[in-house]
C-alpha cells in the first residue's frame, strides 16, 4: 500500500508543480475514493503533508525564473496559518458526508468559473 501512497504523491506533485495547484485537489479526492479514508481524514491527512517544505523545489524553480513574489507568499502564509487553523475548527463541526459535498460543490464552482470565464 505504500507504494500507491507514493505514486499518490507523486501525481499531486506533478499536478501541483504543473498547475500551480494545491495538491489536495488530486489528494482528497484520491484519499476518499480510492484509499476508503472519510473527507475529515483525507483533510486532515493533506493537511499534514504541507507541514514538511515539499513544494520546495517546485517553487525554487518558480524562483530563478522570476515568478514567486515572495512578499505576496509571506502574507499569504500568515493569512493561511490563521485561516487553516479556524478552517479546521470550523470542519470539526461538520458532519463527514456534508463536509464532503461542500467541497465538491466547491470544486465544481471553481471549475465552472474557469471554464467560463475569459
């Protein structure tokens, strides 16, 4: 099972260094349709994986080429410090099944708008 886990990984990190993308919007879907976790676990999981620097390298890569405002991203991290911590809180409360329409309904809105838009 490890193995999948990584491959897993690996996926987000492709999506996420090509995307720009968070990588839970491959792994939480994965986690809970895939690996059987419920949407609090798979949350919770993601989570945990942005604790360690693992977009490092895809974000020096950024760097060199110009692209990272680094003040931008510092004022982001401190809003996504507060933010995650009362976000999670906020999940806690939440029923699994209902927290886990919330973010597709999320993600459709998100979709949506992109491919709509300009």
């Amino acid at each position: 099972m490890w193995g999948l886990y990584l491959l897993l990984g690996v996926a987000a990190g492709i999506a996420g260094g090509f995307f720009g993308i968070g990588g839970g919007i491959i792994l939480i879907p994965a986690l809970v349709y895939l690996f059987g976790l419920t949407q609090h676990q798979a949350q919770g999981t993601t989570l945990a994986i942005m604790v360690p620097p693992i977009g490092i390298l895809a974000a020096w890569e950024y760097w060199k080429q110009g692209n990272v405002k680094l003040g931008v991203a510092g004022l982001i991290c401190l809003g996504f410090l507060a933010g995650g911590w009362l976000g999670a809180v906020w999940a806690d409360k939440v029923p699994d099944l209902a927290l886990k329409k919330i973010f597709g309904v999320f993600l459709l809105v998100v979709s949506l708008r992109m491919i709509i838009s300009r």
